[in-house]
C-alpha cells in the first residue's frame, strides 16, 4: 500500500462544475489547475477527479467511449498532464475515476461488438440470444435488462445503469444459460487484462491511482463476490509489479469486501451495510434537531474495522456526486461538528467539492446529464460573489447548471479568513490532521461513549506515545458519560486545548477544576453551539490532547506543512 495514504485528505472535484477559465459554462482542466492552490490551502494533499474521459455523456462521464483520451470540454490528454504535475508540485496525488462495468453504446468497441460478423470484440459485451425470449427484463440481479435491435447480430446487450450503458463481459460466477461466459473463460479474462491496460496508460501519463466505479459488480450473478475478488486481486498483483504505489479506491460501499480484493480503501455510501446514513443524511445523529442512533454505525464500523485490519482504509465521505449535499440536513453549525468527526477518524477522509463552505442541495432542478435527483447536488462551486459566483464568465444561460439563486449562498471568499467559518474550521481541522499522527489515517480508535440515541459521542485517537480524546456534543443541551478509568485518570491531569463554544462556554470536556463530579470518571460536556470560536492559539474542535501540544495553523510555517503533506 502506497505510504502517502496515511496523511491523506482527499478532495472530490467535479470537473464540469468546478471552475471555467474558457468561458462556455463547462469547467475544465485549467479551472481544477488554477485553484490548486485552494485546495492546497485547504489541507488537502490528494484529489479525486470524477471521469473525464471521452464520453456521450448520457450520465455524465460514467458512458465512456475512449478510455485513452480526454473529453474535448475539459481539455487535452496533455492538458490532464500538466494537471499531474502542477498537482506533484503541490505534493498533491490525483486519483481518476475509472468505469470498468460498462461502456457507451456508441464506443467503438461495442459497436464492433455488434456487428454480425465475429472479430476481436465480439464476446467482449454481454450478449443474449434475441430468440430466447422477446422479454428483454433481466431475470438477474447483477443486470439491469437488456437492449435489442441496435446490433447486426440478432440478440440483445446487457446493460447497466442506464440503457445507454453496455455491459462488459467479466463472465458469470454461476453459469445457467449457453450465451454466458464463465469467470475463468478465456473470454471473460480479456477483461481483466483490459482494465489493466487502461490503467497502466494513465499511471504512465502521471496519475496516482484509481477510483473505481461499481467495483464490486463486474462479475455477474457471483455469490459472495469470489470471482470479483479473484479479479481485482490479479489487477492489483500487476499493480504491485508494475505501479507499486498506484493507489485503487472502490465503489463498493462494503469495505469487507472490497478490501479483501485487494483495494486500498472502500468508501462507506449510502447503500450498504455501514450505517452511513445515520451520520449526516436520514434522522442524522449530527443534528441537534434530531435523533439519530450512534451505536448502530459504531458497533458496525468497529466490526468492519476488525475485519479488515492491515489490509486497507475504511473512508468516510462529506458526500459525493450521487447523494444530497450534507447541507439539506445540517446547519452550517451543525456541519462543523460533523467534520470535527469526519476529520478525527483512521482511514483517508474525503470532502466533497461546496461541502467545506455549506454549499446547498438545490432542489427541482431538471435532471442534467442523466443526473436525476443527483443534479442538484452538482451544481457549480461558488467562489465569491461575483458574476456566475465567480464559477465562469459565460452567460447564465450556458452554465452547465444553474448557481444557488439565493442571497445568502455561501462562498469561499466570504469565508476565507473568518475564524467562525465553516470554511475556516474545516481547514483548522485539517492542519491538525496532518499535524499529528494518532489523527491520520493509521492510528488507532477506541470508542469511549457511544450509545443509542445519546450524547456525547467520545472515542480516542493513538499512535506512538500520541494519545488525542475526542468528544462531540451534538445535541442542543450539556450531556454527561462516564468513561474508562484508565482515561478518566489521564483526562484529569489533562489540558483543554480545542473547543468549541462560544467565549462563554468554549469547552465541551471540563478536567476537575472545570466541573468534574465526585465519580472520577465523570464529565459535563457543554451543549451544541451554532458558533465555533476560534480560540487562538488553539483551533476550534472538541478535542483533548494528552502528551504533545497542538499547534495552531499560523504557527506551522508553508515549509512545515509541505513537509507534513509527504
């Protein structure tokens, strides 16, 4: 596993709605490379580009036609080049999103696939006889249907997703009809080596790694995914010979899986068995308006942890491309708690482009590129308050989508320098990730206080001599717990240096001489603030440090933090 991945921070970039330096309402390559620096500033060290590959763009780029060349709106192959090594210049990692299931209808390839003469494509798709039945649904989990009459041979394709999305043949891990490739068929494994191919190209051109789309269905109909794994095992073998720190990201949204294939990290998604709703999105634990159950993610997370331990990174996303902006169910105050936890647990974090400002889910916006009800959570990043929220200089009427129409959208440069920001916690947060090593990706966790429908949420960081407690009050009210003795002890002789709260009540744990009870063991932690004091010289965050001293952002010099990044 590639060594940067322990200092991580990763930053998911939505090309076409980032920033637009050639003024048609499309961001472009140039636009992600001007605002590195922001993203560096950030404390973000690692990017995810959503896929920019040749595309019909029937769903955005995920219905990619050439896997070797750019989309023509966002720039050249050579302009994705200079990306890779201005990014390198920042110590910054690019990770592509690469789509193996499934390509346009219209790529090449499958229009060779097609044809009703055979040639080096033509098991390349999945293809059913037409004449076994004209009910072209799927009788198959893995398959979403079947497309007919588009091909010169007489069956139909097998699609993902959408229609428009042709299924690749990875093979089938349990064989029942004659038109099915097995998983270990010469046919099937074309695939593999493919996949391999496409990496070893953008790997050369200096790309980092890999997020991979609907990793965990490329096999179909394969009970307890063996011959998926078996296939990401291999690519991950020519990885290991040829690209050794090429880092592979999956979208599986079950890490136990995924990470035993293989992958360096899986994100929890909002489908699958994490609990990952509970924290942000439905009856989220991290409003004080409602009432979310804490235990339920925990008791999973720690299963998962144990499960996959040495093999790879748990991730926990601000939100992505396919779901509700943070922002439709938290209040700006509210998304500060849930990135003081997002940013304090093992594994690489990721932020979603807008989340790190509150940018809003825009509701009733007409489906954009096969968006759907996903489209208004794309909507263009909003830099300052200039024309187009400083995104492009095109008519409003030609932006890939419509900005927030509100007055009081937020933006980066409203932001920037307000120490009770969103904006500005997020990056306190950040620098104090990359600040000490109990908080990275590899140091250990340990729940102190984590129970159903109660506050506080309490857990602790460690690595080395490094020992950092972490409690976070998301309810409106103070709430007590009783912890360990061995942490009650330490805690006792230890000094609040992160806090938020306004200057009244800027301390959530209080040590004895600040409301400690008789039982030693207990704690008042102070109620949910919408405001974060920043509270110099320490940062804004719930947080106790038991062995080393915190440092704040300004004492930690350009240089430092550069190094900090490695």
């Amino acid at each position: 596993m590639a060594s940067w991945l322990n200092n991580a921070i990763f930053y998911e970039v939505y090309p076409q709605s980032f920033n637009d330096t050639n003024s048609d309402g499309i961001g472009d390559f140039q636009g992600i490379i001007n605002k590195l620096d922001y993203i560096s500033n950030l404390g973000c060290n690692a990017i995810w580009i959503n896929p920019c590959f040749d595309s019909s763009f029937y769903d955005a780029g995920y219905d990619v036609r050439d896997y070797y060349a750019t989309a023509e709106r966002y720039g050249t192959n050579e302009d994705l080049h200079r990306l890779f090594d201005r990014a390198h210049e920042f110590d910054m990692h690019v990770l592509l999103d690469l789509v193996p299931g499934h390509t346009a209808i219209d790529n090449p390839w499958f229009l060779e696939s097609g044809k009703g003469t055979r040639n080096a494509w033509t098991d390349r798709y999945i293809w059913r006889p037409m004449t076994q039945s004209p009910n072209l649904n799927s009788p198959y989990e893995s398959i979403r249907g079947f497309l007919g009459g588009i091909a010169e041979r007489p069956d139909a394709a097998a699609v993902n997703c959408f229609s428009t999305q042709a299924c690749l043949n990875y093979g089938f891990g349990t064989v029942t009809e004659d038109w099915q490739f097995a998983a270990d068929s010469p046919e099937a494994q074309e695939g593999r080596l493919l996949i391999q191919n496409i990496m070893d190209f953008w790997l050369g051109l200096g790309a980092d790694g890999f997020r991979v789309d609907m990793a965990g269905s490329l096999v179909k109909e394969d009970p307890d995914y063996y011959w998926t794994k078996q296939l990401w095992r291999q690519v991950r073998a020519h990885l290991d010979e040829t690209h050794p720190d090429a880092v592979l990201v999956s979208e599986w949204g079950d890490p136990v899986n995924a990470l035993h294939s293989g992958f360096d990290m899986d994100f929890l998604l909002h489908f699958g068995p994490s609990h990952y709703l509970d924290l942000f999105r439905e009856n989220p634990y991290f409003s004080a308006s409602a009432n979310g159950d804490i235990k339920a993610f925990v008791d999973t997370y720690q299963a998962m942890l144990a499960d996959t331990k040495g093999l790879g990174y748990i991730c926990v996303p601000s939100g992505n491309h396919d779901m509700i902006r943070m922002r439709d169910t938290l209040t700006p105050g509210e998304m500060k708690l849930a990135f003081a936890f997002l940013l304090t647990l093992p594994g690489c974090p990721f932020i979603y482009y807008g989340d790190e400002i509150g940018m809003r889910y825009e509701h009733g916006l007409l489906s954009k590129e096969g968006g759907y009800e996903r489209t208004g959570s794309r909507t263009p990043m909003q830099w300052n308050r200039n024309t187009n929220a400083g995104f492009s200089a095109a008519h409003s009427g030609d932006l890939y989508l419509p900005i927030d129409p509100s007055d009081d959208r937020p933006d980066v440069a409203s932001q920037e320098g307000d120490a009770a920001s969103l904006l500005e916690t997020v990056r306190s947060f950040n620098t104090l990730r990359l600040a000490h090593p109990a908080l990275q990706a590899d140091g250990a966790i340990v729940f102190l206080h984590a129970e159903d429908h109660a506050h506080p949420l309490v857990y602790a960081r460690s690595a080395g001599d490094e020992r950092i407690v972490i409690a976070i009050n998301t309810s409106d009210a103070d709430a007590s717990c009783t912890l360990p003795d061995d942490y009650a002890d330490r805690l006792a002789h230890a000094d609040v240096l992160l806090a938020i709260g306004d200057a009244a009540a800027p301390c959530c744990i209080r040590p004895p001489a600040a409301r400690r009870y008789s039982d030693k063991s207990q704690y008042t932690i102070r109620g949910h603030f919408d405001q974060v004091a920043k509270c110099p010289p320490d940062y804004c965050g719930r947080l106790v440090q038991e062995r080393s001293t915190l440092r704040p952002f300004a004492s930690i010099s350009p240089s430092t933090r550069r190094k900090i990044q490695l």
